[in-house]
C-alpha cells in the first residue's frame, strides 16, 4: 500500500502541475516543441514520460496502443520513430485533443488516432495491436479517495483498480506475437502489482531499471513486461 512518502511527493507534484501561476502551453521535451492544454498533466514535471518515450522497443512499421496517452508525446514518438498505426487512448478529453494536436504539429496525424476512453473501452473488439503500454499512475490509494480534478488519473489509482483491469485485458488487444509493457516506478506498490499480475493468470518481468534525478529525489523508472504465467 501508500506509504507517507509517495503520496506526499504523489500530492505535490499534482498541487503544482494544477496550481503554478502562468502555466505554459509549450514544452521541450526529447529535442522537440510539444504543445500542452491546460487540465493535461504536463510530461515534464518527472522524468516518466522521457524516460519511457526513450525506452519502449517501438514495433517498427507494425501497430501500437498506448493507455493514458496524455499530451501525446509517447504516441508521436511511436509514429516518429516509424510506427505504421498509433492509437492513443485517454479517459480525459483535453488530453485526446493534445495528443491529436501534437500529432498535427509533428505531422503524423494520419497515423495516430487519439480516442476517448476508459482503459480500453473505446476499441473495437477484434481491434489487436504489435505493443500495448501504459505509463501507470503509481500511487495507491484507497478506493474512497477522492479524485477531484482531470489531473488526478494521473498520479492515482485507488486500490489499483485500474491497474487491475489493464492486466487482465490486455492481452485481449494483443496480436499474435505481440507485447504488453508497464511503465512504473519504485514509488508504486510493486508487491501488490505482482500480485494482480498472478490474479489474472500473468506474471510480471522487469525490462529495464533506469534512475533519473528530480526535484524531491533520485527515482528509478521500471519498465515490466506482463507476460503469461
């Protein structure tokens, strides 16, 4: 479970991505101009989304999906870097339109199609895809906390249910030989991960430990794979 320490640095970084006076509507992230909407958490405030961007082993000319793709910058990437299909799902609206505008800005939107969804609602059933990722909100909390703001998805998941869900869907969307990765960080419960990774019949394979320095500490960024038990 939460322990005092993520959820206070959980907390502070989500008081500043809402309340910093003057908020920018760009950002430079990976050597290029994003642009940001406001109610969109913004990729730079940790490292989480360079760092993931970085090291996802992108299906070159094949079909990826990305959960929680909020200001696009993975999903771009994905089509940059020579990803045939993109589709990004998101269950805040303002985070869809970012993505779609920086997939405007970075001229691949006619390969990335940015969707409004709960986890993977929003797909077709027989829809499959070469890599599914999602860079998950770490922070546990319980189920009756209160999620007050469009930001709150994320930084929280309230006992993990969301978590839950992606683990035990996403090998539904999956084409054959295709992939599910997880982007996390020591701030997350990893016990309770592995354990609904085994719920599910799945078990979980850690990809790559990677540390970076922020603000309040040095944090290291994994990247899991969920394979089959």
């Amino acid at each position: 479970m939460a322990t005092k320490e993520p959820l206070r640095l959980a907390e502070e970084t989500l008081e500043r991505a809402i309340n910093t006076e003057g908020f920018p509507d760009t950002f430079t992230l990976l050597g290029r101009e994003w642009t940001l909407r406001r109610g969109v958490f913004p990729g730079t405030v940790t490292a989480a989304t360079e760092v993931m961007a970085s090291a996802l082993p992108y299906p070159v000319g094949g079909s990826f999906l990305e959960v929680g793709s909020g200001s696009g910058v993975i999903s771009v990437t994905a089509a940059l870097r020579g990803v045939a299909s993109v589709t990004a799902l998101d269950i805040n609206t303002e985070a869809v339109a970012n993505t779609e505008d920086n997939a405007r800005l970075h001229g691949v939107e006619s390969r990335v199609r940015s969707l409004h969804s709960d986890l993977f609602a929003a797909l077709a059933p027989r829809e499959r895809f070469d890599l599914v990722f999602w860079n998950v909100p770490w922070t546990w909390v319980p189920n009756d906390f209160s999620m007050s703001s469009r930001l709150h998805s994320a930084v929280f998941d309230p006992g993990y249910r969301a978590q839950a869900r992606f683990i035990a869907e996403a090998h539904d969307h999956l084409a054959p030989g295709g992939r599910v990765l997880i982007g996390t960080a020591d701030l997350a419960d990893g016990a309770l991960l592995e354990r609904l990774a085994g719920d599910a019949g799945r078990r979980l394979r850690l990809l790559r430990r990677i540390r970076r320095i922020e603000v309040h500490r040095v944090m290291e960024y994994w990247l899991l794979e969920l394979l089959e038990a």
